[in-house]
C-alpha cells in the first residue's frame, strides 16, 4: 500500500536505485519525487523486515509483468524452497 500512495503523490514507483528507502526519506538520486510526502509512506518511518527478520528485495520496473517486484527468499534466505523456505512475492497468482 505505501508503494501505491507513493505512486499516487509522485505519477511513478520508487526506482531501484532509490528502492524501498524512498518510502521513508525524500530520493536524492533518480527521478525527482515532487510531491513526496512529509513523514514518508510508512508509519512507523521504518521499512519493514520480512517474517525472518531480512529485508526484502525490491526492483523497478519489474521482471514478471509488473511494474515492479517485491520479495523475500523465505526462511532459508536461498531462491526457491517450500514451506516456510518457500519465497514470498508480489507476482505469483493469488492459490484458491
């Protein structure tokens, strides 16, 4: 939700070189972010850690027909797995 509002104020998602920082604190480098707002995107001011404690990983424009991918590699922190191994990503189909 805080990348979207980000893109709301600012008409593009946070680049990879900005990533997940530019949720809270102004980007200094790349695309100016005009109407960024005061206090960031998150709110605690902090980027969250994945269930394991890791940051997650961040690319724009995405790979996987998005416009951008967001994931964590899962309790083992290797690409892949099952279980609790299993990687958490934004561009996998939703299971019913």
């Amino acid at each position: 939700n805080a990348l979207k509002l980000f893109k709301l104020d600012n008409a593009f998602y946070p680049t990879s070189d900005q990533g997940l920082g530019a949720l809270v604190e102004r980007p200094t480098v790349g695309r100016i972010a005009n109407n960024w707002r005061e206090g960031g995107y998150l709110e605690k001011g902090a980027i969250p850690k994945d269930p394991w404690g890791q940051d997650y990983l961040y690319l724009s424009p995405g790979v996987h027909n998005r416009d951008f991918d967001l994931w964590s590699y899962g309790a083992d922190r290797e690409e892949g797995g099952e279980g609790e191994d299993a990687d958490i990503v934004n561009w996998a189909p939703i299971k019913k």
